[in-house]
C-alpha cells in the first residue's frame, strides 16, 4: 500500500496557554498530508478538480495518545483506509520526529462529486482517477516529502 510521510514543525500561533498544539491543528495538518500524499502519488489535487471531481469532506476522527509542543519535529504518515466509487477515506497516523512516539491518529471520510457537489460514481465518472486510487491501495512504498 502506497504511503507518504509529511513533515511538520509545530508553530507558535498553533498552541494554546499551555503550550500544546491545539487540538485543532490536527485537521488541519491532516489536509497538509493528504494533498502531499495525492501530489507525490503524481497526481494534484487542482488536477482532479480540473477534470470535475470534488473530495467534500463527509467525517473527521482523531484521537489524541499524547501532546505535541511548540518547535516539536512531527511527521505524519498517510494512505488510503478504504476506497469505494463513492467514498474515500484517508488515514493518518502523527508522530514526533525526535522520540519517534505515536502522538495522533485520525481518519477523513471524503464523497466523490461533480462540481455541483452532487456525489458521483467514479468507476462511470472518472475510471482512470478511480483505477489510479485503487492502485495506490495496493503498491507498497513509502513517499517522503522532499
């Protein structure tokens, strides 16, 4: 299975009175992961959408093991949970870079749809963008932003 491996070094402005990166950076992070994840796949996100499809986002989960601070070296590991011709779903996993420590998981759902945001099914809608995911399910490397 395809993965890819972004990194993030949490800033100031993303933590809270105690010094920890607010809980609601993670989506955000998750975001920055998924588009290098499609991008080093050899697609782009903006290319997907130019050809009609949207990624809507249908369901966030994150769960929190341990906390990550202010300056802390994070790498986040992605690849797709499950792939349907109407849904896909990411899944992350958020590690501090020094200690290597599991800090974060967290999945996001998406719906394929056309530009109306009406969902499609993308084996008929887009086959080959379909047949391009479903092969990333089944490769097995690993991708590391450059």
């Amino acid at each position: 299975m395809y993965t890819s491996k972004t990194e993030i070094v949490v800033r100031y402005a993303e933590t809270d009175q105690m010094g920890i990166a607010h809980h609601s950076n993670y989506p955000i992070w998750y975001e920055a992961a998924r588009t290098d994840f499609i991008k080093g796949a050899g697609i782009s996100y903006s290319e997907i959408e130019k050809r009609g499809c949207m990624l809507p986002l249908l369901e966030l989960k994150s769960c929190y093991k341990k906390p990550a601070r202010y300056e802390d070296e994070l790498f986040i590991i992605t690849k797709i949970k499950d792939l349907s011709s109407t849904r896909i779903t990411f899944y992350y996993e958020v590690y501090d870079k020094k200690e290597n420590t599991l800090l974060n998981y967290g999945e996001t759902m998406h719906v394929w749809t056309d530009k109306n945001l009406r969902p499609v099914n993308m084996k008929k809608y887009a086959p080959d963008i379909y047949n391009f995911m479903l092969k990333l399910t089944q490769e097995d490397t690993v991708k590391d932003k450059e």
